[in-house]
C-alpha cells in the first residue's frame, strides 16, 4: 500500500461509475444529443428511444411497469415529490402523515415543511436495532391517514425494516406506503409490488450511475396513484415532473440498472464477506467497539461501529486522508451534531460522536481492507494512550 493511496469506503455517500455505465452515456453527450420531447427529426426519436429502454431497464430490475417510473434529478427530488405529491393530491381525504425518526433529512426536513402548512405528521420511534415497533405503526394509522412514508434500509446503518409487514398494514388500513429506497436498490431485490408499496424513491448515484438523476415509482393499478406535480411545465412524465430529460443520466441510470440486475446477488455475496472481515477483525481486536444496528436486518455493504471513548472525527485524522469513511455527525453550521439515527437509537451523544460508517462497494478490494483493520487499530490505540478519558474508564471509574 502506498503512502499516499486512497481507500474509498463511503459508497453509501455516492458510488463512482462503472466504466460500462459511462461507456454508454458518453454518445448521448455528442453525436445523439437531441431532446427526448423533440418529436420532428432523428436527434428526438433517437433520444426519445434511449430514455425509453432505460426505462425499460429500470423498471425491469424492481419488478415494475415502464409508466410507473418517473425521472427526477435524484433520490431527494423523489422524497419531496412523493410527500408533498400525496399531500396535495389526498388532502380532502386527510392531513396525516406517519414516518420514523431515522429517515432521511430528505423526507424529515419535507415533512416539518408539510407540518407548516397544516399537516400532521407522526415519527414513530425505532428500537436500538434501528427497528420500527410493528404495533406502532397500526396504532399510529387513523381516520385521517393518507400516506406512511418508511425507508427500506438506512444509509447510516444498513437496517433494513421489514417492507412486507409494513405494506401488509397499510394495505389493511387502506393508506398509501411510499419508501425512500435509495440505499436498497441494486444492493438487495427491492420489488414494490411484492411489498405493497405504492411509491419508491431512489437514485443512480448510488447504484454505480450518475449523479443528478433518479427516479420514483408511482402504483398505477390497485390502487392508481395520482401526485400533484412539484415542478410545472411542458407535462412531461404523464404530467407528474416538467422539464427536458437528462437523457445521457437516464441512460446511464439504466446501464446501472441492467448490470446490478445481472450482478447484484453475486457482488452482494462478494462485498458481503469484505464487510464481516472488516467488522469481525475491528470488533475482535479493538476494546469496546460496537456494531450499531440490527445485525441480521442489513445491507451488506455497510458498517457502523462506535469506539468508546475515541472522537470519530480525531479517529479520521489518524488516517492521514488514506481512507475516506463517514463519521456519525453531520456538520450544521460550526457544530458537530451527533447522528440522529444513531441517538434514535439510543445511543448516548457521546457514543454518537465516536461512531464511524464503512461502506463497501463494487470496487472495494481485500487489500484495501486489510489495509484499512490495520489502520483503525493502529488510530484507536493511539488515540485511547493519550486520552485521560480513556484512562479513566479502565480504571473502572466511568
Ligand atoms: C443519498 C440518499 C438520498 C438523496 O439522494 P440524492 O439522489 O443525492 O438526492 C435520499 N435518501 C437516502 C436514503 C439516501 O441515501
């Protein structure tokens, strides 16, 4: 290993691109550069074809019918649509949405905005597994429901909720399921319509495609599910998102969506067994580090651990810029806040605060690894010599 090698561990941030997926958007950018809407000369039809078999790809790796897929600028777009979408469209019907503490800031932060102009909006709580309460959710559901809005794995922590239980709920309650599936696409099967679920966001940034293009999957039969556009305009995608088409992204998006149709189970196993010797060797070796999160319940490709007593972000900087993880704080203004998933976990502000995301992905290489046990070691103990703290709780006075 190199002294100035870099080690890509945050593929739950963004995947780079499979060079078959770039391979493929790059005449689209040139020669075939016509607007898919343009319906009088070759450039549109040519366009207008390209978008119509990614859409065709698309839709064939989560089980779904081409006019249920509508393409957004990415999974946040997708979050926004669906929520405020619903609320628009149901709003006779009711005001009552019900989501979890863990979501995304996409679908949090949209429903504080749905809370201001009069909704109401319920955060069901998660066990310390990261785990919904099943009798919760039914208890939760009233008169004036008309949408649950629950994540089908979570990108701090993989925890994967159980979809077919869920959608089981709804389907009895008769209320409309939408899940932010961007972490699971590609990653595990992710059939809606196995799982009763009516809307699905996700996005290619995080499946080996492109940034900037995503799409939300919209059940047209049983029930047909109707949105109020969020972006107006020239009507295109049935009506639910104006704006000409990415068209080279889209048929990127759909590159991506044919290799982890082809790959997904093989590349799972694979990154899988990378991930438990990471896991195994950290837990093994360093002194009082945790996995947080529903061990049986997650993605393959994903590692939250928390090392007591060890800031996560002094942790990153024992690593000299070699491998790039994510810490479990996100940076509002100059504060470093803990996690949210994590403290809705349970975990105290401190073990937020000493928490680290691994995230594997197609191009992770054992090498790396290794390379990677060795350096968290090395950084705990370091660390854990200096720290007073530290010293402290192994005296047994914490
Ligand atoms: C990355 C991510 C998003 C945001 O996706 P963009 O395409 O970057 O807007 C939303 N939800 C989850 C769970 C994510 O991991």
């Amino acid at each position: 290993m190199k002294k100035n090698q870099r080690i890509y561990l945050d593929y739950n941030a963004t995947t780079p691109c499979d060079p078959r997926v770039v391979e493929a958007m790059l005449p689209f950018f040139t020669t075939m550069s016509g607007n898919a809407a343009s319906r009088s000369h070759p450039y549109g039809w040519e366009a207008e074809e390209a978008v119509a078999h990614a859409r065709g790809q698309i839709a064939s790796l989560i089980g779904a019918e081409e006019k249920e897929i509508v393409f957004t600028s990415g999974a946040t777009e997708g979050d926004n649509l669906a929520l405020k979408g619903v609320y628009e469209m149901y709003r006779r019907k009711g005001n009552h949405i019900i989501t979890v503490e863990t979501e995304h800031k996409a679908v949090l932060d949209t429903c504080l905005h749905i809370e201001k102009i009069g909704g109401e909006v319920t955060y069901l709580k998660v066990d310390e597994a990261g785990l919904i309460d099943l009798g919760a959710l039914k208890a939760a559901i009233k008169e004036t429901t008309v949408l649950v809005a629950i994540m089908w794995a979570n990108n701090e922590t993989g925890v994967i909720q159980p979809m077919s239980e869920i959608g089981k709920i709804c389907e009895e309650e008769g209320v409309l399921l939408f899940s932010d599936a961007t972490q699971a696409v590609g990653k595990i099967p992710t059939n809606p319509k196995e799982h009763g679920i009516h809307l699905m966001a996700f996005t290619a940034h995080k499946m080996y495609g492109p940034k900037g293009v995503g799409a939300l999957f919209v059940n047209r039969k049983r029930p047909r599910v109707k949105l109020t556009a969020q972006i107006a305009g020239g009507g295109h995608e049935e009506g639910m998102r104006s704006g000409t088409l990415n068209v080279p992204g889209i048929v990127g998006f759909g590159k991506a969506a044919e290799i982890a149709k082809a790959e997904m189970e093989t590349e799972a196993i694979r990154v899988g067994q990378l991930r438990n010797k990471l896991e195994k060797a950290l837990v093994a070796e360093i002194e009082e580090c945790k996995i947080n999160g529903s061990i049986e319940n997650r993605l393959p490709q994903v590692s939250n651990l928390s090392f007591r007593h060890v800031d996560s972000e002094g942790l990153l900087m024992t690593f000299n810029q070699n491998i790039a993880v994510a810490t479990g704080s996100a940076c509002t203004s100059a504060s470093m806040d803990p996690s949210h998933v994590l403290t809705a976990m349970g975990l105290a502000e401190d073990l937020a605060k000493s928490s680290i995301r691994f995230s594997l992905g197609r191009f992770t290489t054992e090498e790396e690894i290794d390379f990677t046990i060795e350096k968290v070691k090395a950084g705990t103990v370091q660390l854990r010599d200096l720290s007073p703290v530290w010293e402290m709780f192994k005296e047994g006075l914490l």
